[in-house]
C-alpha cells in the first residue's frame, strides 16, 4: 500500500481493512483485536492487523491520529515491531472512563503499560524516533499562547538493537466491536532526534 513520503507499506502478519484516500490512511479494526502480553497472566494477543515498512538507521515518523473511540482501549497507534516478543506502541487510546489519553507499551517478552494525562478530542499529533539504540514516543501539546511542542512520553530500548525493525500503523479494539481510526499528514524522516526531552 501506497502513501506518500512513507516507504512501501505491508501488512504484518494477518491482511487487515484499510483504505488511502488524498493521502489520509484509514484503517479499520476488527472486534477482539490488540496487541498484549499480559504481565498479570500467559495471554498473549497479536490479531490486530499492522501495515509496515521496514526501517534502518535513524528516523522519525509522524501522524495526526482521529479515532472514532466507541469502546474502551480503542485505539489508533503507531507500531514498532521486531519480534512476536519484542515490540512497542504508542496508542491514541480510550480509558476506562470514556476519555482519550495516550497509552504507551513496551514490550520485552511481556508488556508494560504507560498512561498520559487525558487528551481533549478525539485527535492528537504524535511521533516515533529512533536514534543510535534508542526509542522515543512523543505526543505533541498545546501551550495556552498558541503554540505547540512535543511532550516526551517515552524513551527506551528494545532487547535487541541489531535484529530488522518495522514500523506503522494499526487499529484496535480489545473489548469493542471494531474501531476507524485516520492517520493523516504522515511524515517520515531519517532524520536523527538530537534531544528527547524537548523534542529538538
């Protein structure tokens, strides 16, 4: 699949739903999907469908995430992925009290699980970086003058630095019965992030 200023994109493991229209990426989840390996027990679930491409060196990829949330830990999120056991992503994701927040896993063998403040609307700027063996998740925030910066909400490293990485996007919808999710003014750069507590 094809969007512009992002390499070629394919699915993962299973063929999922989605559509490219003026550049605007829709995606589309099944009911009963995610990705999580339960540190509180042995589930492991992997069925919600990813579109990938595959990464060397340093980067940075960016998108506008609008999700129709409509049952909790719908989500639409940007995806890292090694290995079945060596993963993370940063989720646009519904709370349990109907609020959209941003929601990072990491997951190393088995996943842990990180919660922003609650965001307003059901649209939101967020960002993946890599650089040297580091990863960062940022999330863009609006200061009362108008303006906007990116608001570090995670940094660190997978098990395995050296094994191939891929990236993009995915839809979830662990407990709902499916979920849209739009990712639009897509950027993808291999640029190199120079300072991840300020975003630079």
């Amino acid at each position: 699949m094809e969007l512009s200023g992002v390499p070629p994109l394919d699915w993962l493991d299973d063929v999922g739903d989605a559509t490219v229209e003026v550049d605007v990426l829709t995606m589309r989840a099944a009911p009963k999907t995610d990705w999580f390996n339960d540190p509180a027990g042995s589930e492991r679930v992997a069925n919600a469908p990813a579109l990938m491409c595959g990464v060397s060196g340093d980067f940075q990829l960016e998108a506008t995430i609008n999700v129709d949330f409509a049952a909790t830990f719908d989500a639409g999120v940007l995806f890292v992925h090694q290995t079945s056991d060596d993963w993370a992503k940063l989720c646009f994701e519904r709370d349990p009290t109907g609020q959209p927040m941003i929601v990072t896993v990491v997951t190393r063998e088995v996943s842990d699980d990180s919660n922003e403040p609650a965001v307003s609307g059901n649209t939101v700027r967020v960002r993946i970086s890599r650089f040297g063996t580091a990863l960062a998740f940022h999330y863009a925030r609006s200061a009362l003058d108008g303006t906007t910066s990116w608001a570090l909400s995670r940094l660190f490293g997978l098990r395995s630095p050296a094994l191939p990485m891929r990236i993009g996007f995915l839809t979830q919808s662990p407990t709902g019965n499916g979920c849209t999710a739009k990712f639009s003014d897509v950027v993808f750069a291999t640029t190199t992030l120079l300072d991840p507590r300020d975003g630079s």
